[in-house]
C-alpha cells in the first residue's frame, strides 16, 4: 500500500469490509492494506468460518447504528478502526488535514514507525 498526502483509506477501508462477503475476500482485503491495519490482517488469519458469520452479523448492525454491545465490540474492534489508521484519523481531524498528510508527518517526527513493511504508533510513553 502507497501513501501520500493525498491517501485516504478510511472510507475505503469501509466499503472493502462491507464487500468481502466470504473469509477468503475479507483476508485477501485486509492483507492489501496490512501496512496500516495489521491488527486487523492479524486477527482475520485466526478465524473460523463461524466467527465470519458473527462478524458479518456484526457489521450489518453497527452500518445500521445498532450497537453490538461490549463484547462484539472488544472481538471485533481491530477490524471496525484498525489502531493505526484511527489514531492517524484523530490527528487528521484535530488539524483539519488529510489522512495521508497526518501518516506522512507522524512518521517523519517518529510518531510512526514501520518495520518490514507494518507501521505501528508510537505512545507518548514509549522511547
């Protein structure tokens, strides 16, 4: 996945979900976009057909703004708001600036990290 100032995934990233109607759809969808949703990619490798369906179940509720309560949230959460791209969407909204420019200035003062092509956040407490 390319990022540039102009990289907008989020909405992107909403559809594709809603798209990949089997397992092998939603894991070859969350693989291209690894570099910023390897939590995501990470937790769809592990899961059973079963466990798609109750994920399916739970997508459909939260698009209709039906809450899928704490413990569907805390399952499925990693793949609703991948951590890298949410916490990079916060700083997008909070100066008012496009996603990509937000990735592209966090890695350049060490906010973001990437190793062997994943990015990961840097937390105010870490070195």
């Amino acid at each position: 996945m390319m990022i540039n100032h102009r990289t907008e995934p989020v909405s992107e990233w909403a559809r594709g979900l809603h798209d990949a109607d089997t397992l092998a759809r939603l894991r070859a969808f969350t693989a291209t976009y690894r570099r910023v949703a390897a939590d995501a990619d990470d937790l769809v490798k592990t899961w059973t057909d079963a466990e798609f369906v109750a994920w399916r179940k739970a997508l459909r509720s939260e698009r209709r703004g039906k809450y899928i309560g704490d413990a569907a949230a805390a399952r499925f959460g990693p793949v609703l708001m991948p951590y890298v791209m949410f916490r990079v969407a916060l700083i997008s909204l909070q100066f008012a600036a496009p996603w990509g420019t937000a990735f592209v200035r966090m890695r350049e003062i060490g906010m973001i990290v990437e190793r062997d092509g994943v990015a990961r956040v840097v937390e105010d407490n870490e070195p």
